[in-house]
C-alpha cells in the first residue's frame, strides 16, 4: 500500500511498534482480538485496529505538501480536512482558511476567491455544484483534491447502477459533507434518495408497497431526494450506498431490508433479484469495517470501562462510541487533556451533543481494566497521550519503555 508523508507529530513510537507487532503476527488480519498493555495495576486493552486510514493519511499528506509548496498563495479548505480537532487546529495556524463549516455554511464567500488561489477539497469529496463553482473562478480543483478513493469508489459504483436505471439510496447521515457529496454525484446520473437509518427505510418501503399515499412521500423526505424524484416510479429499481463511516452492519441491515422488500412486492426468486435490486456491497469501506470489527473483538474482554479517542463531530468515531457503550461505561474524549484527574474525566454525548462531567470514572481496584480504540481520523500521538495519562495515575510510568521493548 501507498505510504503517505503524516508529519511526525502526530506519529507515536508505542503505538507504531504495537501495529508492526500486530501487523507482523497477522498479516492476513483475521485476528481481532486486543493488544493487551499491561501495566499491573493498569490494564489497557488496546484494539486491534484504530487511527488514521488510508484516506485520511492520503488527505494530510496532500494538504500539508500543498502548504510547503505554495509559500506565496492564500490557500483555502473547502471545509475541514477531516472531523479531528487537532488537524484542523494545526492547518489554520499555518494559515489555511476555511470555505465553510461542516454543515455547509458559507464562512469565506466564493466570491472572495480568484483564480490564484489554492483551495483544497477535503477526504469527504464534495457537490458537482460547488466543483462547478470553483472551476468558474480558474481554481484548478482537482490538483488539490484529497478525497478518499473508498468514497470515490461509492460515487463510481453508484454511477454504475445509475447506467442500468435503478435509483440509488445512499444510508448517511443528510448533513454529512461524505453524504451531500455522494448524493450530488448520484443524483447526476439517477434518482437518489437518503435514508438515515433503519426507522427511516422502513417508511421508504410502505411507499413500495404502496401501503402509504405517495403525497405524502414528499413532505416525511423533504431535503432528502433529488429534483424530479418520481416515489411512484422511482423506487421500482433500487440499489443501496452509503457514507463509508456509517455502521457497516447498519448499512447491511438496511440493504438487506430493501432486498427482502423488493423479494416479496414483485414475488422474486434469489436467481430473479437483480431485476428490482442491485448488489453494491463492495461499496463497505474497508477502514470502516476493520475498526468496526476490531471493537467487537475488543468487546470479547472483560473490562471495567471502555475510552474511545476523536473528534466529537466524527460519525466513523461516534459509531465505535455507540458499540461499546452497549456493554459497558464508555467515555468519547477528543484528547488526554480530557482526563482531568484520576477521579474527573471531560467527555462527550454524542445523542445529545453536550459535553459533560463524570466524577469516579475510574474505580478504585487493582487491576483497572480499559478498553481503548480511536477513530479513523485521529492521530496515534493523541492516543499515546491518552495511555500516558492513564499511566500516570497509577504511578507505573517506569513500565512505558518496557512495554515498547515488548512490541518491538
């Protein structure tokens, strides 16, 4: 695979000979199973795949390249690179300026740019409207464009399905910028329609029964379907895509869902399905679903609570959040500095967006048990921060070197 150039700060040495180790021992990656670093009095249990992806490392590399190479230019993100604090945090103080928020809102007006200057499109892609846009001011898009390939891949693969008329419906949160831009992409060549979730396709399929009165299609999906969308005509041939960071089970489910739908409405067989339903299951990013699955095999282990590391407004990392806290206590932190004290952790909800206080996260027995994963888009020097905190409260910092000499 590509190596990519990820500036040293965000590097780790523990947790870099931890993934060589790994790596080395399981080379075909079907052992899920957690990296166990053991302190004695601590016991971190650190998940078998987490951090930065291809996608995000392809994007640093070309954004920071891109900072070096143009000195004398203003330079522009389209919005953030990715959903980490930390990196965004590092490009604007290198003077990078943002387009917009993660909503889309207008920050900087694209009026305000001219043919000189360098915007850079970030790792979710973005609109045909907006390439348009940027292309009409002179600014040469596609020099600076970090988008994922896996995210490009769901935008080929809905084009491909597209050429045999069936509608795409894309499983993604409507306001993720991954999801505006697949949307855009597939409502170019078909109807398109987002779901968010499994509540949200089950409405979708009382339209395909016709159990529901198409009218009111119109007002329960406002928002969420290309112009001209036809419920009548256009869900008679569907296939499913999704926001690569989206639970891959969840997208699973849905797909599966729809398929069953279409099964029964037109009285299939498994021979006959592909008349009424696309199979797009290679559109799973792969990042998605090994960090995914690392946490089902981290979850195999006893513990006393689980700490996921990211950015609060990551949906890859919310999704890891959302699978451990169905076992045990889980704390969503976006670094070390959240962990106040051995008795105050800092962390977030991502149901209702608040950040809150939670006193005697840690309890008072020996060993303490800790799960321990990050999102996609976080550095591996946050995580190592995160362990050397947790490290220090139990006053076994002499253990660190030996437990790298234990990796390497």
């Amino acid at each position: 695979m590509k190596q990519f150039n990820v500036p040293i700060i965000y590097r780790s040495p523990l947790i870099a000979a931890i993934k060589n180790k790994r790596k080395q021992q399981d080379k075909m990656k079907k052992d899920f199973s957690p990296a166990l670093l053991d302190f004695g009095s601590l016991q971190i249990y650190l998940a078998r795949h987490f951090g930065f992806c291809y996608g995000v490392e392809n994007a640093i590399d070309i954004a920071f390249r891109t900072i070096d190479e143009n000195p004398d230019k203003r330079i522009f993100l389209l919005s953030e690179m990715i959903h980490n604090p930390q990196v965004n945090a590092d490009l604007q103080q290198r003077g990078v300026q943002f387009l917009q928020d993660t909503k889309g809102k207008q920050l900087i007006p694209f009026e305000a740019l001219n043919k000189e200057d360098v915007v850079i499109i970030p790792a979710f892609g973005t609109t045909l409207a907006i390439e348009e846009k940027l292309s009409s001011i002179g600014i040469a898009i596609a020099k600076y464009n970090t988008t994922c390939p896996f995210v490009e891949k769901v935008w080929n693969r809905s084009e491909q399905i597209a050429t045999k008329q069936y509608t795409v419906i894309v499983h993604g949160k409507p306001t993720h910028e991954e999801t505006r831009a697949t949307f855009s992409h597939a409502a170019h060549n078909t109807p398109t329609l987002i779901v968010n979730d499994m509540a949200e396709t089950i409405l979708v399929s009382k339209y395909i029964t016709g159990e529901k009165p198409s009218k009111e299609f119109y007002n329960e999906f406002k928002g969420r379907f290309s112009e001209g969308f036809d419920v009548e005509k256009d869900l008679q041939r569907i296939g499913v895509v999704n926001q690569t960071t989206m639970l891959a089970s969840d997208t699973q489910a849905i797909a599966d869902y729809l398929k069953q739908v279409m099964l029964d409405k037109f009285t299939l067989t498994a021979a006959s399905i592909e008349e009424r339903f696309a199979d797009t299951r290679d559109t799973l990013c792969y990042a998605t679903n090994d960090n995914q699955t690392a946490v089902y095999g981290l979850l195999q282990t006893p513990a006393d609570l689980a700490i996921v590391v990211g950015g609060y407004n990551s949906s890859n990392t919310s999704h890891l959040v959302e699978l451990c806290e169905s076992t045990l206590p889980t704390y969503f932190i976006s670094s070390e500095e959240k962990i106040m004290s051995s008795t105050e952790i800092m962390h977030h909800n991502f149901h209702t967006k608040q950040e809150i206080t939670t006193v005697g996260f840690l309890p008072n027995k020996e060993p303490v048990k800790i799960l321990l994963t990050s999102g996609a888009s976080c550095p591996d020097a946050v995580v190592e921060g995160v362990i050397n905190k947790l490290v220090s409260f139990y006053k076994v910092q002499h253990k660190l070197q030996h437990i790298i000499n234990e990796f390497s």
